[in-house]
C-alpha cells in the first residue's frame, strides 16, 4: 500500500467515524436548530482531525478542502441513512371547526385522536374544512406519514390523508398534547 493511500484510508476512517459520533449524539440530544452549528464545527473537527494527512499533501489547503467535502459527503450520506425512514400510520380521529376567527382568516379545523384522548392536530384550510364539512362520518380515518430514526425514534409527522382527500391547500398546521399518555407514536423508552 502506497503512503498516499495509507493517509487516505486514515483521513477518510477518522472522517467517518467523527460523523457517526456526532449524528448519533445529535439524535440522542435532539437540540433542535442548534444541529447546525454543530455540524458545522464538526467540519473544523475534520479539518483539525486529517491535520497530519493534508499537512503531508501537496498543495495542504486542497486537501484540507478534500477533507471539509469528504465530511460533508459522509455526513450527508449518513444523515438520509440515520433518518430517511418513513412509515404510514391510519388513525380514527373526530373533528371540530373552530371558525375562521383567527390570524390566518381560514377555518381551523382540529382533528382529535379518538384512540389517544388528548391528542390532537389542527390545520388552517378551508379546502380541509370544505370536504369535512360534506362527509356524514365523524370520525374520519387520517393517515400519516411518519418519519422515524434508524433507533426506531420519531422525528417528526404529517397528515397525508383525511378520508378521501389526498391534498389540499393549507396555511399553517400544529400538533398538541394535554400531556396525557399514552402518545399516538409508539416510541421506544430509550428515545428522548
């Protein structure tokens, strides 16, 4: 093995095994919009890290950009592997209007998990309303897109379907919790 390879494969090891340290505490941790920063100190770590290898190449400063592009292509790679695991989910869920007396000037329509008293999710649309409004059962099957970690932990959800209806126009959507357990999402006891 040549010595360029061999610094190569060291760079590239430690790379990886940096992403993979970070992203998993990153998804433990769970600090929001505070990720970024992380990930972007984590290229200085790389940089800082494959020191000894881009020191030894020829120009040093492209292969310290080499090592930002190959943390940025593992990270990326790795970060759709961790949570690009999607899942649909059908829930009974009665709905109310609360009218259009509300900043976004559309009806407010919340929808409340029949199976999990105290759960709830609420869209401002009018078109969601509109169908609602003509169907005769309440309640109504909703299906949901759930977006899951390789941990099994749910990192986020939406509302796809609602009876029949596949899409509709929408200003704003939130989810709320009177704090009652147990969650309509089935997480595991190790998730945050």
């Amino acid at each position: 093995m040549t010595d360029i390879a061999r610094r190569l494969g060291i760079a590239l090891f430690a790379i990886t095994a940096l992403v993979l340290g970070l992203l998993v505490a990153l998804l433990y941790l769970d600090i929001g919009y505070f990720q970024v920063y992380v990930l972007l100190l984590g290229a200085a770590l790389a940089v800082l890290l494959t020191r000894p290898q881009w020191r030894a190449a020829r120009p040093p400063i492209a292969a310290a950009a080499a090592a930002v592009a190959a943390y940025a292509g593992i990270t990326a790679v790795v970060w759709t592997t961790l949570l690009g695991q999607t899942s649909h989910q059908v829930f009974a869920m009665r709905w109310e209007s609360r009218g259009t007396a509300n900043t976004h000037g559309a009806t407010e329509v919340v929808l409340h998990f029949v199976a999990f008293p105290g759960h709830r999710v609420g869209e401002y649309s009018d078109d969601l309303y509109a169908y609602l409004a003509g169907q005769p059962d309440n309640p109504v099957p909703v299906t949901f897109e759930i977006t899951n970690d390789l941990f099994k932990c749910v990192r986020g959800f939406q509302v796809t379907q609602v009876g029949e209806l596949r899409s509709w126009r929408s200003l704003w959507g939130y989810s709320g919790s009177d704090g009652r357990e147990p969650s309509p999402w089935d997480n595991p006891w190790w998730c945050p």
